[in-house]
C-alpha cells in the first residue's frame, strides 16, 4: 500500500484513522458473513454435483475453509489493519539516488 501521509494534511489523517477504526470494527462480521455464505454456496454445489469426483472436491474445499477459516480470518484483519496504518502514518522514505533517508 502507498503512503498517503505525504499527500494530506494531519487532519485527514485523523479522519482516515477514525476510518479505518470503524472499518476494523465491521469488517470482523462482514468476513465472518461472508465465509459463511461460501460456505453454505460450496455445500449446496457439492449436492448438485453430477458425480461423486466432483462432490468431494467441493466437501474438500468445505473442509479446507474450516480448518483455515480462523486463521485467514485473523491474518485478513491484521493486515488490513496494519497496511492501513502504514499508508497513512508518517514514515521517513530513502531517496533511490543518495541512499539518504528523507521525512516527510
């Protein structure tokens, strides 16, 4: 994710921090909701599913998402989290030609 800091003032970068809070605070049920939906998506797929090879693939993959499932779900919250704050706080950059470090 690009750094924003460098493009907008210190007021917007409380707004947008105020904005990723309240996304960090929805984002845990609209995942949770949407796993499920998937979830349920691949079981009503599995029994429609014209032979057995094709039906496990899809209990397979069932089987996969839950047994993942809280870990992707803790690992997309982390980074969500993190890559924002990093887009928008303020972090000193290395310029490619000197090798100096440059703060915003």
């Amino acid at each position: 994710m690009t750094n924003v800091s460098r493009l907008v003032s210190s007021r917007s970068s409380d707004i947008l921090n105020e904005c990723r809070d309240l996304a960090l605070k929805q984002l845990p049920g609209s995942l949770k909701a949407t796993l499920d939906q998937i979830d349920d998506a691949l079981f009503e797929i599995a029994n429609k599913a014209d032979n057995s090879n094709r039906q496990n693939r899809y209990f397979d993959a069932m089987r996969e998402l839950r047994i993942k499932r809280d870990e992707f779900e803790k690992d997309f919250i982390d980074t969500f989290g993190n890559e924002f704050r990093e887009a928008v706080s303020p972090k000193s950059t290395v310029d490619n030609d000197t090798g100096k470090t440059q703060e915003p």
